[in-house]
C-alpha cells in the first residue's frame, strides 16, 4: 500500500488509538493499520473503521475537557467486539 499523504511505502502494524471524544476517553490497543514508513500516516481497512465507528457510537458521549476522567482501555480483539 502507498501511504495517501506522501506515496511512500506503508507497512501492517498494530497501534493504539485514543478515542479522546468520548466520555470517559477510551484506548483501543492492538488495532490493525497500515503505517507509513517515512511520515506515519495511518490507514485503517473497511472492516477496522467499521469496528472504531461501532464503538464510538455505544459510547458516544462528549468529553468535558475541563475535568480528569479514567479512561477505559480494550484490546482490539476483545469480545466487546
């Protein structure tokens, strides 16, 4: 795959994503991307946006950036998906 920013190489890895908007904040680790090896644009497939999106949306509720609040952490491939 060719990175969409800078059309270098992009590699499979995993990472984590912070979903900062929700309420309390939520980390997603393990998630399955293409990196790009010069900048480190990230690039997720059909099926992981989808998945991200789900989640986002049973626990949409904005953040108050005003106060500290736990965050939650899952593991991609945990049964919560």
């Amino acid at each position: 795959m060719t990175c969409p920013r800078c059309q270098q190489a992009m590699t499979r890895q995993t990472v984590d994503i912070c979903l900062c908007e929700l309420s309390p904040p939520a980390k997603i680790t393990h998630v399955p991307a293409f990196v790009c090896d010069e900048c480190g644009e990230r690039v997720f497939e059909g099926e992981v946006s989808i998945k991200l999106d789900d989640l986002r949306d049973r626990f949409d509720a904005p953040a108050a950036y005003d106060e500290v609040q736990p965050m939650r952490v899952y593991y991609y491939d945990s049964p919560l998906f």
